[in-house]
C-alpha cells in the first residue's frame, strides 16, 4: 500500500472520479468508500455539498470520502463545506488557485489536483498540493490535456518527487488498474466504470446509451459558460453541431462570460430545460435521473473511451471488486 492511500486509510488504489452536476453524489461516493475504494462526491453549492458529504460518510460507514471542486465555479464557502462534512481529500480541476490550496491544507485536507500536462504537474506541486492525477486523454468529461494516459503518467512521475501521482483515462477493468500502478502511480481514477453504476444519478437513457459505446467525441460544443473541451457520447446535438467546430466555438466563446456569471446551480438546474438541438448554446450539465427524456439529446452525455469495455451497469461495490480485483 502506498503512502498516500495509508494516509487516505483507503483500501484499494481505486478512485471514483468526482463527476459533477449531480451524477457522483451521496449515494455512489458512500457506496464506493463502503466497498474499500475512495468515493468522491462531485461540486454542487456549498451547502448541498456539505450535506452530500456528510451522507456520503454516514454511507460509508465512517470511511474516507474525497471532493471535487472545479477552480472555476469553486467558492470560499466551498472550502468549509469540505471540512464540515468530512472530505479527507480535495481534487482540483481546471485551474490554479494557490490560496484554496492553502485554505484547504489548512483544513487538514489532503489537495489532489487533476492536471493534462507537465507543466501542470509542476505547478499544481509549486503551489502546494500533495499530489496530482495526471489525466490522459481518453478520459470521459473535461479534458485538460492531449496525451495519452500511458504517455504522460511516467513524465508526471519525475517532478512529483515523491509526491502522490495518481492517473486517470481509460480506467475500466482490473488490466486497467494493474497497468496503471505497474507504471508507478499509487492509485487509479476511475469515472465511466462509475458513471455506469446503480448510484449513479446520471439519466437511464444516458446509461443505456453509454453501455459499450464504440465512439466518443472530443469537441467544446457543450461549453456555455465553461467553453473546455470534453469528451462526449454522440447524440442530436453532436450529430448537428459538432461537424462546424468554428462556429460553435464562435458562439459559445461570445456566450462564455454570460455564463461564468451564473451560478452554478443555475448552469447546472435551469439551464438545460432550454436547450434544443438547433441553437448550439449548451451548457456543461449533464442529463439526470428524473429529467425530461429529451435532454439526453441537447445535453452532455460524459464518457471516456473505455465505455466500449463496459458491458453492465453494476452496484458501485462490485465496480470496486471489478477493478481492485483480489488485492488485499
């Protein structure tokens, strides 16, 4: 067992990723953690995210649960409701924010923060995080680099220097996981192999359509107010829109400082009831259990490319047993 997961009192190297917008709440996070992996509950407003940690924890049993907290939408506030509800450990993404590093260190909180690059290994380690998640491209959601998982985790190794160095992308079987810790990093992180789970609050069309997927898309068509790119299921919206790269980029980039004004409850609630598939304003939240089934067509269906060896949607606790295999 490595230092970091002795420190996390986790007992396998697995991570469930922090999807947000709902997909990764109380549910999935405790039921991963119950099952001896490290769930992480995704962003939502500071309180929701208290009271979703705290349940995560009471569903865990006590056992360690994470955060994640995107750099742009993330809020003070954030900061305490992490705390308050019992994260052991911070995972930043998509910017630098050194004085939340801080604040959170200050916490007692362990800060990992998912980089795509070299350069952002390095700085996210300058600015004092304890480890990074070097997410390859493959991966489902916001991307932040272009390299494949298996090209940039053993350049993120060296300037870690003995920092926690965990990957991400491509994560969907045992294989996977004993590739990735047989190239030197302490734990894997997984998202699609959760995502496709009963705890899970992603829609269930978006489920079934993501069941052994045999395309995904990397574009910034659902970029409103985030305009990042991400990688995607095919649905009306990227059948109409993302063959015109240029003037969706266009469109959404005019659009994106109206929509970092929202709040995120706003961005990630009102927002996708307007959307339809011929005006490309979407915006980055994902269809969930309950929406309208028409939404699974204008809104984001996240996957990584590993959804094409995903078969099933399983309890989050067999997910764990799936990819930690026998390990003790």
């Amino acid at each position: 067992m490595t230092a970091l997961l002795e420190r996390l009192e986790v007992e396998h190297p697995v991570v469930q990723a922090g999807m947000g917008g709902g997909i990764a709440g109380a549910a999935l996070a405790g039921a991963v953690s119950a099952a001896g992996g490290l769930g992480t509950v995704g962003i939502r407003g500071p309180e929701a995210m208290r009271r979703e940690l705290r349940s995560a924890r009471e569903r865990a049993g006590g056992r360690p649960v994470a955060a994640n907290l995107l750099v742009p939408f993330t809020r003070r506030e954030h900061v305490d409701a992490c705390a308050d509800g019992g994260a052991v450990a911070v995972v930043l993404f998509f910017g630098f924010d050194a004085e939340l590093v801080a604040a959170l260190r200050e916490r007692g909180i362990v800060v990992l923060h998912q980089v795509g690059s070299l350069e952002g290994v390095e700085r996210a380690l300058a600015e004092g995080a304890d480890g990074v998640i070097a997410q390859g491209v493959e991966a489902g959601g916001h991307l932040d680099g272009h390299e494949r998982r298996a090209e940039l985790l053993p350049r993120a190794r060296a300037p870690a220097r003995g920092g926690a160095v965990l990957a991400a992308g491509g994560v969907a079987r045992r294989e996977d996981v004993d590739a990735v810790l047989a190239a030197g990093a302490d734990a894997a992180v997984a998202g699609s192999r959760f995502l496709l789970t009963d705890e899970s609050f992603a829609h269930p069309l978006y489920k079934q359509r993501a069941v052994g997927a045999p395309k995904t898309i990397d574009t910034k068509l659902f970029g409103f107010g985030w305009p990042a790119r991400h990688r995607v299921l095919p649905n009306e919206a990227t059948e109409r829109w993302a063959g015109r790269p240029r003037l969706t980029a266009a469109l959404t980039g005019a659009t994106s400082a109206l929509g970092r004004v929202l709040p995120l409850e706003v961005a990630a609630g009102r927002l996708p009831a307007a959307q339809r598939p011929w005006l490309p304003l979407f915006g980055p939240a994902a269809p969930l259990e309950g929406a309208p089934d028409r939404l699974v067509e204008v809104t984001p269906l996240y996957a990584g490319e590993c959804v094409r060896h995903i078969h099933a949607v399983v309890p989050a606790a067999d997910a764990v047993r799936e990819l930690a295999g026998a390990r003790g």
